[in-house]
C-alpha cells in the first residue's frame, strides 16, 4: 500500500479502505476551511497537478512574470529541496516550499500552514504546485477553484486514459513543450481523444514555457476563472 495516502487501498484489506475514508474526510474538511478562506478574501486558487518535469516551475515562473491584473503568490510542493520556491522567487513572487519527504501529494492541512506563512493579499492569485505525481494529487482536494494539469508532449498521447482520476479531476489541460513538437511524432488529437474518453468537458490550451507561444491563452482562462472562484463557495465546493 501506498503508506502516505492508501491509493491502493481498495486492493487489501476493508480496515485499510476505512483508514482511507477517514483520511480523505479530515482532508475534505480542511479543503473547505481554505476554500472559505479563499473566497472571503476573493482569492483564485489553482492546482496544478502533472507527472515529475512536465514543466509546472517553467510555466509558472512566466506567468509570474506576465500576469500583472492580480497580485501572484505560490506554494511549491516538492519531496525535497527548496529550489522550485527559489525560482519562483527570482521570477518575482512571494512563494512558500512546503518539502513532503516521503509524502506523495499536498494536502489541504499542508496548504492551510503555507497560507498562514504567505499571508496572500486580497484579489491575488495563489498557485500551488503540487508534488510531480500524476496519481495520488487526484484525490486531495485543498480547497482550490480548480485543478489545472499539465502534459509535456514528450509524456505520451495515452496518459489520460492510463491516469484517469487526475484527468477527470481537472478542469483545464495545458499541453507544454509544444515548441518540441516539430521533433516529435506526438499526436495532438489522439492526446485530446484520450483526455476527452475520461473527461468530456476537458478545455486544452497548448503552449511553450520556453518559447511563450500559447500563453495569451492561458492568461485569458485565469482571468476568467476569478468570477468562480468567489462562486464556487457559496455553491459548497
Ligand atoms: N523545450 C521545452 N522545455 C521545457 C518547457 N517547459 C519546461 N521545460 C524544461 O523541462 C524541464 C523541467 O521543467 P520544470 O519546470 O522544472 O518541471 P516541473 O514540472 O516543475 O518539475 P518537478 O517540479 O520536478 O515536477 C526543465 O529542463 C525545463 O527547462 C518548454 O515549454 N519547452
Ligand atoms: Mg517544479
């Protein structure tokens, strides 16, 4: 069994299944402390989920650099090191490193001690970076407005359908690396395809870290979400 979380819990025994379950509800619980948190100060928070080295930093230290309509202020989730938190830094926001050590995800316990460390102003927008991982972030939920995950286009067009949950968890694909894409054989639309099978409402955006392309597009779908992230409170979650 997965130690840190029991994801796999399902495959053993039910007093597992039950340590699980109660796991997840304390989680739930703090998850809606943040999200109460979040709207009383008109806070948008994002997750971003995806596997190790899918570019989650790169895209953030760019949008910390061209989001100028909010204050932006980030949690970095790593096992180890401080160095995501750093980068983030001399990009120029204030940002948190929480370290998991063995821990495979965030959890919303984790997010509220970060928060009470950055203290975000009101109106700002707070991105977490969770830990590179495309299975267990999917099931805990901090509180966020939503999940934003990402897929570099050197990861394979069939990840979607291998890692369901976090694809159908999310709200918003973002395709990265795609200045690679004339070196590659990867197929745009078979990735879509497979991200669709789990999660027909799935909105895509592609874009380059590297290179910018794309990133009018993402800025855009940020913007739009403030409005929600005050509404998705009141409506519970
Ligand atoms: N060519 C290219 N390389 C990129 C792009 N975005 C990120 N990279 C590279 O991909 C590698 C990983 O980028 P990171 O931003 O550290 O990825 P990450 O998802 O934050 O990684 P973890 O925090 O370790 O999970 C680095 O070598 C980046 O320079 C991109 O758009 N194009
Ligand atoms: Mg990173």
């Amino acid at each position: 069994m997965c130690v840190d979380c029991g994801c796999d819990a399902e495959r053993h025994d039910s007093r597992r299944v039950e340590v699980r379950r109660d796991l997840l509800a304390a989680n739930d619980r703090l998850a809606a402390a943040n999200r109460l948190y979040f709207a009383e100060k008109a806070i948008l928070a994002l997750n971003l989920v995806s596997s190790p080295g899918s570019g989650k930093t790169s895209i953030l230290e760019r949008t910390v650099a061209a989001f100028d309509s909010r204050p932006v202020v980030v949690i970095e989730g790593d096992q180890q090191t401080g160095r995501d938190a750093e980068r983030i830094k001399a990009a120029g926001a204030a940002a948190v490193q929480i370290n998991t050590g063995s821990g495979c995800h965030l959890d919303a316990r984790m997010v509220a001690a970060a928060i009470s460390e950055l203290d975000p102003p009101a109106q700002s927008c707070l991105f977490i970076e969770n830990v590179g991982n495309l299975v267990c972030p999917a099931m805990f939920d901090l509180g966020e407005a939503a999940k934003v995950v990402i897929i570099s286009v050197t990861e394979g067009e069939d990840k979607p359908e291998k890692y369901p949950y976090m694809f159908r968890a999310a709200s918003l694909c973002l395709i990265n690396k795609i200045d690679l894409l004339p070196h590659l054989d990867f197929d745009l639309a078979a990735l879509k395809a497979s991200a669709l099978a789990v999660n027909p409402a799935m909105i895509f955006i592609g874009l380059s870290a590297r290179s910018g392309e794309g990133f009018s597009g993402w800025l855009e779908w940020i913007e739009a979400q403030c409005p929600v992230a005050a509404k998705a409170v009141r409506q519970g979650g």
